[in-house]
DNA sequence: CAGATTTGACCTAG
DNA sequence: CTAGGTCAAATCTG
C-alpha cells in the first residue's frame, strides 16, 4: 500500500503549530489523499481503545486551563492517554507478529517507560513568557517537543538579517538534554540534516557547526541551520535556521508502507515507539506518539480524523504551550504563503521520520522512491 | 559500499 | 584583509 504525499513546501510540523498556540488551519492539512480507512478491518477492540485515547485526551484539553498548574494530575491523565493507545498498539500490533519494517523485534516493554519521559514537560513550570514569542516555521517538531519549554527561547523573530543570503532566519536556543547521554547533541529537530561545515568563530569559545537539509539533493531543500554552544552556557545551544525546508522529510512523503496487517500505520507508528534508534529519547517518543495519532486517525473515519488532528497534535505541546495561556497563544506561526507545493494537501501520516531515521535498511530507496528528482550534484 | 562527518582550502561581503 | 560561510576530498561508519 503506497501513501502518496503531495507536500507543502515549508508547512510547518503539525506539532510545532500546535507548540504555538494551537493554530492549525484544517484546510492546509486536508484529509484527502489520506489512506482509505476501507480497506482495513481493525480489531473493533482496538479501535475503543483508540476512541478512549482520543476522548481523554479530548477531556484533558477542556481541563487544561484549570489543570495547568497541576502537573501530578495532568501527568496521570496523560498517563491515561498514553495507556489507552499503548494498549491499542498491543492489540493492533501484537508481539506475537514482529514488525517486518524497523526492523526489529517488539519491544512494547519500553513503551510505557518511554511515556514516562514526558512528565517532565508537564512538570515544567511555564512557557517562554514573552508575548512577543515567535517560532520559527522551519523548525521541526521534534525540537519543540524535546526541549524543556521552560528553558526553550526564541532568541529572535524572524529576521532578515545582515547574512550574506539574506532571506528569513531565526534563532533559538535549545538547551541539550542532561538526560540524554550525549551531551554534545541538542535535542532533534526532526528534520536530517547533514553537517557541511564547522568554523571556529572569533571570540567564541566553541565551534560553530553548519548543517543542510539531508534531502538537499532530492529536493532542492535549501533549509540549513547553525548550531553553537553558548560561552556561557555550554549546555545550551544556539540554533539559527536558515530557510525553509522544501523537501518531504520530516513531514511525509511518500513511502511505503508496511505491506501486510491490518494494522498499518498504526502499527508503524508503534513500532516508532518501539524500536526507536535513539531510544528512550522524549523526543522521539513525542513524535511517534503524533505519529500514532494520525496513523490510527488514518484508518479510522473521517470525522475521527478531524478530531485525531485537533486532539492528536496539541495535547502534548499544549504542555509545552504552558501555563501562560494567554500569552502562549498568541504566539503566532508565520506559516509561509501559499505558493505552490505550499497548497498541496497536507498528509497527516508521518511516517518519513520512519524511512528517513529509523531504519538503515532503505540503501537507496531513495533513488527508487525519488526519481524524478535525483539530480544530486555532490557525494 | 553508500552516506555521513571531518577538516583544510577556498570564496566573498564588509 | 578578515571573519564567516561553503566546498570537496579524505575519512569514518554502519
């Protein structure tokens, strides 16, 4: 079964939008070219489980304003959620039919205390407070999900600054996760990005590194960022994105999916959970759970589709969006103009991450999945 | 072996 | 000329 994936050039992970402010414009992210639920006979049971998901986690959003600054008991609904989905994902997946994708064993054992990783944004004690906070459309979700929200800073609206391109650019600082193991790495973005470049900069105590969009060859996705570490914080990156991506990586394209089962995205988004490469990463474990949301809304209805999108990518960063509620949402998402592949339909299954960071097995699926846009000029 | 990273050389705006 | 940004060959890695 092939999704296919017309994309939008620089749309924004659907996540980020719901990190910022809940915006989230139904008509950019149609449904159509989503894969017909019709198709699937999903356990019935399964499918409870995943309404229960979403009604609780429907419930949890109308609490979230009185809740918000109970984070034992948002972490226990949440917990709730989590355990709703993870048990449609035993029944939708179960251990006795190994994934052939991902290539992995099941390993619904870490599931749950992955799900755990995500306390501690509930616990954090409030967003960037600023009003003026801007997000940059080019950041990937994960980033958002990864980083504390309370140490997350938006150092920068978008600017057009003196660089040599001009052209849009926005700095964040991103703070590396002390839990994480290396250190040396910020949280991922969700996007790929291939490192060209490292300078050591005048005045500047750490190197700074240069990356580019991974897909840069396939796609002509110009999107490039900066990183370096902060003087004075070295457990703190400075993150400055250049571009937009205008490639399908981070945010679908097509692909492949699991062949057999009745389970199909949703048990690819399972198997993120499961057999996450960087395992035990919140931010991985954020992303396949948005994943798990619209991969079981794709096989479910329309209607239920509609609230996966409305439930399945703000209940997390609404987190992140934090106490200020007020504040946080009016934080605004300049979403770029509608211009060509920008008005494409916009998939809700998120599987690229999947193809792109979870498996080393695709060799050159590239080459097959991308033809027409092979023009790769460097190694 | 393909793709990613490293790193010195090169380019260019100021 | 200098510093920041990019290129590309060499090297590494899975």
């Amino acid at each position: 079964m092939h999704v296919l994936a017309a994309h939008p050039a620089a749309a924004p992970p659907l996540a980020f939008l719901a990190a910022a402010g809940g915006v989230l414009d139904h008509h950019r992210y149609s449904t159509k070219e989503l894969t017909p639920p019709t198709t699937t006979t999903m356990d019935s049971n399964a499918l409870r489980q995943i309404e229960e998901g979403f009604r609780l986690a429907r419930e949890l959003m109308e609490e979230l304003p009185a809740a918000q600054n109970e984070p034992a008991y948002l972490a226990d609904r949440c917990h709730g959620i989590a355990q709703a989905y993870v048990a449609a994902i035993r029944m939708l997946h179960p251990p006795a039919n190994p994934p052939t994708h991902f290539g992995g064993s099941s390993q619904h054992d870490r599931v749950i205390p992955q799900l755990d990783l995500l306390r501690p944004f509930l616990s954090a004690p409030s967003a960037p407070s600023s009003s003026s906070t801007a997000f940059p459309h080019n950041l990937g979700r994960h980033q958002l999900l990864a980083a504390d929200p309370s140490s997350f800073v938006v150092n920068a609206s978008p600017v057009v600054a003196g660089t040599r391109e001009g052209g849009e650019r926005m700095t964040i600082m991103v703070p590396t996760q002390a839990t994480a193991g290396n250190a040396d790495q910020p949280p991922d973005d969700g996007y790929t990005w291939r490192k060209y470049g490292q300078k050591d900069i005048l005045g500047s105590r750490y190197p700074r590194s240069y990356y580019r969009c991974t897909h840069k060859n396939y796609y002509g996705c110009e999107a490039k960022k900066k990183m370096q570490r902060l003087d004075d914080d070295p457990f703190t990156y400075e993150v400055t994105y250049c571009g937009n991506h205008t490639c399908l990586t981070s945010t679908t394209p097509l692909l492949t999916l699991p062949a057999a089962g009745p389970a199909t995205a949703a048990s690819t988004a399972a198997n993120m959970l499961s057999n996450s490469p960087t395992g035990g990463s919140a931010a991985v474990l954020a992303a396949a759970s948005q994943d798990l949301f619209m991969a079981a809304a794709a096989e479910h209805s329309a209607p239920a589709l509609s609230t996966a999108i409305q439930l399945g990518i703000s209940w997390m960063p609404s987190a992140l969006v934090g106490s200020s509620a007020g504040e946080g949402s009016s934080a605004q998402v300049n979403v770029p103009a509608a211009s060509g592949r920008d008005t494409a339909e916009y998939p809700v299954m998120d599987l690229a991450d999947a193809m792109f960071n979870s498996t080393s097995s695709g060799g050159s699926s590239m080459d097959a999945i991308f033809p027409a846009h092979h023009d790769r000029r460097d190694s």
